[in-house]
C-alpha cells in the first residue's frame, strides 16, 4: 500500500493532518537515512504514534520506499459519499 486513506471525520478534526503526516514522514525518513528501508519503517511507526496516527508495519514501510524512491505521498480523505478526495504531497 503506497498511500495513506484518512477518513473525513479525521480530517474534519484534524484538517492539517495530511502536513502533519508529511512533516512527520520526512523527519522519520531523514533520521534513519543510513538504516534499512525496515528500521526506517519502525521509526516512522513510532513517530506517527507520537501524533496519534497509528499505521501497519506496512503501509510504514510502502510510505519509506516511496520516500527515498523519489516519489511522492499520496494521501485518500474518504468522504461522507464514500468518495475519496485525492492530494499528493
């Protein structure tokens, strides 16, 4: 999985959430730069943990790979409708 699907309750409550997970994404990244795309992974958990976003073993590391393959993140705010509302960062 290579992006982040946040529901619009969350965003509603939270509605810099996407910058929140961007900022934290990099910062975990850039940390951990000399360690393996899985340690890499465990710090990002933990880091997202630290705000309150909890995410798998692997969506942590699919966001990691994407990172330092140069790609961008992707993030899906589901709507009421059930429509995702796309944004890449």
């Amino acid at each position: 999985m290579s992006e982040f699907r946040i529901t619009h309750e969350i965003h509603e409550v939270h509605p810099d959430i996407r910058e929140k997970l961007t900022a934290t994404t990099i910062e975990a990244i850039n940390e951990s730069s000399a360690r393996s795309a899985e340690d890499a992974a465990l710090v990002l958990r933990n880091k997202l943990g630290e705000i309150g976003v909890h995410m798998s073993d692997a969506a942590c590391l699919a966001a990691v790979e994407r990172i330092r393959s140069g790609k961008t993140l992707r993030f899906e705010i589901e709507r009421d409708d059930g429509e995702f509302h796309h944004e890449e960062h």
